[in-house]
C-alpha cells in the first residue's frame, strides 16, 4: 500500500462499480453480508450499539497481499498493520475482527462497504477526494509516500531517468502511485496486485515498479530482493491512509474507529504497533 503518502490503490462511483454491488450482494457466503447486529454486550460507552454486518464480528474488507499491512503469515493466518490497528476499534466494540479478503478496486469504489459485505475497509487505502464521494473515511492513520524498486545496475535515480533511459515501469492497478506516475506521463504496465507487480519486476518484465514506501521496505528486508533489486527514490506524494466505511456510515461505529486511533497514538499503542511492523518510530520512516 499509498494512501498514508499510500500512495495505494481511484475511480468515481463508475457503472463498474455499481455492477460490482449488485454482484457482492448476490452473494450469499458466509460472510453474511446484509444483515444487521448491534455489538455484543461487552462494548463499552458510545461503542455498544454499533451497527454490524455480521453479529459479534467487525468485518474488515481488504486485499492481500499487501505486506507489512495486510498479508498472510506462515500460518495462514492474516497479520499486520492495518489488521492490529482495526483489533483495537474491534475490542473496543466487545467483538473480534473478521476478514475478508477481496478485489482492491471493489474496496475503493465503496461497492463492498455499500452492499453489507464488510464494516470497514482496511487496505492500505489513501484517502483521495475521488474516493470521498462513495466511501466515509476515518481520521487518518498512516502518512505514506511513493517508492521506485529497480533492479540493480540501471543507472537510474528518480523517474526523469526511468523515462530519459527507456526503463519498462510497472505500477499496481487501482493504486494512488498508478495515478501519481500517469501524470508524470507514464503509461506503465499495471498488475492486479502488489505480489504479481514484484514478480513482473522479477522476471524481467519490468525494470522499476512503483509502489508505496513501506512495502518496498519490506520486500527489500528479503536477501533473494535485496541481492538484485534496491530502492532508487522516494516518491513525496503526501498521501495519508484511512479506514473506509460505506457512504453515510452508522455513526457510533465511525465515531469508535476515529476514537479508537486518536486515542492509541495519544496513549502509546499506536507507536508500539508502528514499531512492531516498520522496526522504526513514526516520521522515521523515510
């Protein structure tokens, strides 16, 4: 993810997007989408009384893998950034945290949030004026920026060069970096997710991809990455995430999530969780 500057994954509410509403809310998996709950009794103050998808659950919408926000450890099971920050709103709530994982532009379009799929949206997610018309966001809760990764030897440092040298760039669809690079003039190759933008990039059929800054990081932490490929700008976009909500969301739930973010970067947890997964402070970064 980018939109922290994440930089990530931009489209107005398109007719794609009102085909991809009616599609989820054919669906009749087990995700029980639809349907309505408060919280369990175990919430506390304004959180009882949230309106929930599914029953003792804050269902959480997102796209894998998209390391370190969202992706699955060795186990199997999903972890990371996004996923801790969303377990605090949870356990505010009295319930558990309940992930789906799906198509990142059904996320950003609002079509999953407005057809009941899922509560909130926790993908890396910039909050851009474009995705404001369809999805409510929280505070923000990550300040991200853009990354180029290229593999070694190419001379190349900044994106002036990737043009002026003739560089294949690849850039991951639906994402604030795509958008950021189209205006810069590009036309890169776009891969349906981060994963498959790396294994372009790893294959040869892209000599630099753009993709946000702590993911880069990320991939690079991995020997088989860092021996052949190296991080050759930082893109400033200015990009902040945010946790969608549908359009017009039940207050008490979006007033818990705002709460629940200003209140772990006042007390400390945000910080811990941050370091937990970047192995660095706040404004550290890069």
């Amino acid at each position: 993810m980018a939109l922290w500057s994440k930089s990530r994954r931009g489209y107005t509410f398109s007719a794609l997007a009102v085909a991809a509403t009616l599609a989820l809310s054919a669906c009749g998996g087990g995700s029980g989408g639809g349907t309505t709950a408060t919280a369990s009794p175990g919430g506390t103050g304004a959180a009882a009384g949230a309106k929930l998808v599914n029953p003792g659950k804050l269902t959480t919408c997102t796209n894998i893998p998209y390391e370190p926000f969202q992706f699955k450890d060795a186990s199997g099971k999903i972890v990371g950034f996004d996923v801790d920050i969303v377990d605090l709103a949870a356990k505010k709530l009295g319930v558990t945290q309940q992930i789906v994982d799906i198509d990142f532009a059904v996320i950003k379009s609002g079509a999953a949030m407005a057809s009941g799929k899922c509560d909130v949206a926790a993908a890396g997610m910039t909050i851009t004026p474009e995705r404001q018309q369809n999805i409510d966001f929280s505070v923000p809760y990550f300040d991200a920026t853009q990354a180029l990764l290229a593999k070694k030897g190419t001379g190349a440092t900044s994106l002036e060069d990737v043009k002026a040298k003739n560089l294949k760039l690849g850039a991951q669809a639906s994402t604030t970096g795509l958008d950021y690079v189209k205006k810069q003039g590009f036309n890169p190759t776009e891969y349906a997710d981060s994963a498959k933008e790396l294994l372009a990039l790893q294959s040869g059929q892209a000599d630099v991809i753009v993709q946000d800054l702590p993911v880069v990081l990320t991939w690079l932490k991995k020997p088989e990455i860092a021996d052949k490929f190296e991080l050759i700008a930082s893109l400033n976009t200015g990009e902040q995430y945010g946790i969608g909500l549908k359009k017009g969301a039940d207050p008490v739930l979006l007033k818990t999530v705002n709460d629940t973010i200003t209140a772990a970067k006042a007390d400390g947890t945000y910080e811990k969780i941050y370091v937990k997964w970047f192995g660095k402070k706040p404004g550290e970064l890069g």
